[in-house]
C-alpha cells in the first residue's frame, strides 16, 4: 500500500537486468545504440502517456537534477523574480528555489495552516512580480491535491509560467499536459509509474527556443552524439539533457509504464477510487480522522490517516508485511495491482494497532 513512495517493479524487470549483465560483460561502443533507441523508446512512450507532444520530454537521474537545469534558465533581476510554492510540496522543491537567492530570487512560500492547499491564497499571490509558481499536483505528505486550471490560468494572466511537480500523481491520476496548458511538469519512474530511477521532464515546445539552461551537459548540445563540438542547443526538450545518461533505470522502467499503459488510466483511476473509497469508508466507520481531500474528483491515489503515534504503527503494520509510510500522517498508497480484500486486510490490522495502543 506504498505505491506513492516506492511502487512494485514488474517481474518482467529481471529480464532487462540479465541482458544488461550481459552486455556488461561483452562490453563494445556500439551497445551504446542499441541503449540510445531503449532511452529515446521511453520517452516517446512517457510523452504518449502524459499527452506531450514529440520531442517535449526528456529524462535524467532525478526530480532535483531537473528543476535545477529549470531554475538556471530564467535571470531573477527585479520586478519579476518571484517564486511562488507551498508548504504542501517536497523539501528538496524549497531547498532549490532558496538556492536561487543568491542571484536574486524571491521564494514566497504560501502555507494553509493544515494538510490542504488554501488555493484563494495561492491565486491571491501571484501577481506581476511573480516570475513562476511552482507547485505539486498532489501533496507528497496528505495526498490533497489542487485545481492546476484555476492557478494555470490565474498565473498566465500575470504573465508567470508553472512549473508543476507531479511526481506524486502521474501513474495513478490521468494527465494531459496539453490540455493543462502547463508550462514544465516534473515527474519520475519509482513510484506509481512501477520503474527505478528515472525523472522526466515535459516543456511546453514554444517555450523551449527560449530556453537556454545554465546548468547543463554535452548530451543537450545539437552536435552531441557526433562527438565534435556543439555550435547550438539539440532540439526539444534534449537541451535540457545533462551528460552521459545512465540507461538501466529507463530500461527497466519500460517494463512499468507499458503495463500500465496497457491497462490504460482511466482503468487505473477508477480502480484506485474504488480502493481509496474502501479505505475512507473502513476509517469513517473506525473513526479514524481523515486529512486528505475525499471529493473524487479531488482526490489523489494517496488516503492521509491523522494516527496517534503513527510512525510507531506504520513500523508494527509492516512487521505484519503490511506497507504504508509516515510523513506527518499515515500515507495509504493503493495501486492497480493491489485488491479489495488487501485493502481489508490493512484496515483490520490498522484497526487493531490502534484499539491496542487505547489499551
């Protein structure tokens, strides 16, 4: 039940990493063309998946490598150097905008007082000053998740672009980047995507002949691969490539994100409402305070339980082999592969842990 910290990794991965011993083992150049056609598969198949067009998505080692190669593109010399982000997102999304003050950045955190986005503040915030929001699509602590047309749109009309980090929903939850309008969108493999390793991301192509990133490697260049000098950016979303890539992990994340596509999202998304209804119906019954949002066009993949000493359960739930995480709440991550009767299984064990500690 922790698909949104870490997902299952298909049995189908194991074959990859025998061909790639394999290959290690017979090392010659040209495996690396055969890598490159498995790196370029796997973008196509993300850009498939998310609505992206061809050549607006590229992949490296994480989330942190990629927001930073975003972040070196834009000069923050006032009025406009505002960063706009939430309390709601992942440490390392701050951390790296407060890196950026030194060149002159503002970062104005926005914060609800509790487990959900206060939206009417976040919307209020962004004005002329604001150079780009950059929020989750869903919360990686609660599993609220915000209204990215309401905030797309408000920020476009103050001439801000958005920067959204859906690491913590693509896989589990449909999205269209096209029909979002949004302007960069920061995902990863290991979590409802079933892979290893690997990052993406989406830019919107008309921004991209713009965009020249400071922070940068030899494989965003447009001669790279002929290995002479590059005189230019490659084209796409490549520029904001970084040096030589690692090509197991998107290899071994191919195996997820076919299964997945094939079951498709609209599948995944009503299976996953079906096991998240289960576990707010089994924690309304039990009394059990829920913090994430319930509407079910509102809600994520993850259900945020309010526990009583709740990291002390998590560990005694997984002693049993029954896995969920702790970030400030007890975090319930079902996914397509996960069933009804599991669901059950976890909310009688939770039930009990808790009964216990009343005790």
């Amino acid at each position: 039940m922790n698909s949104n910290s870490t997902g299952a990794v298909p049995q189908g991965a194991q074959d990859v990493l025998t061909r790639y011993w394999d290959t290690l083992c017979t090392w010659r150049d040209d495996v690396w063309l055969g890598w490159h056609e498995g790196l370029d598969r796997y973008v196509a198949s993300l850009e498939a998946f998310v609505g992206a067009p061809p050549g607006s998505i590229v992949t490296d080692a994480n989330l942190s490598t990629l927001l930073t190669r975003i972040a070196s593109c834009f000069d923050y010399r006032a009025p406009r150097n505002r960063v706009l982000t939430t309390h709601l997102e992942f440490p390392t999304v701050p951390f790296i905008w407060n890196a950026f003050r030194r060149y002159g950045a503002v970062v104005d955190v926005v914060g609800s007082g509790g487990p959900r986005f206060d939206e009417d503040a976040l919307a209020d915030r962004i004005d002329e000053r604001t150079l780009l929001v950059c929020v989750p699509h869903a919360s990686f602590s609660s599993g609220a998740t915000l209204d990215l047309p309401r905030l797309v749109a408000r920020a476009h009309e103050a001439g801000a672009l958005v920067v959204v980090d859906a690491y913590q929903s693509i896989g589990v939850v449909p999205f269209d980047v096209t029909a979002l309008g949004v302007d960069f969108v920061l995902g990863g493999a290991h979590k409802w995507l079933c892979g290893i390793g690997t990052a993406f991301l989406y830019a919107r192509p008309d921004l991209l002949p713009d965009l020249e990133p400071a922070a940068t490697g030899w494989q965003a260049g447009d001669r790279a691969l002929s290995f002479q000098p590059s005189t230019g950016w490659a084209d796409g979303a490549q520029r904001f490539a970084g040096g030589t890539p690692f090509p197991l992990t998107a290899l071994v994340s191919q195996v997820g994100l076919d299964l997945l596509a094939g079951i498709g999202i609209d599948t995944i998304r009503a299976h996953s409402l079906a096991c998240t209804d289960r576990i707010l119906a089994r924690a309304d019954a039990a009394g059990i305070r829920v913090v994430s949002q319930v509407e079910p066009d509102r809600r994520g993949g993850v259900v945020g339980l309010d526990v009583p000493d709740g990291e002390a359960v998590k560990r005694r739930l997984a002693a049993r082999n029954l896995i969920c995480s702790w970030r400030g709440y007890l975090r319930i991550g079902p996914h397509v592969y996960n069933t009804l009767d599991e669901i059950d299984e976890f909310m009688d064990a939770l039930e009990e842990e808790l009964q216990e500690n009343r005790r």
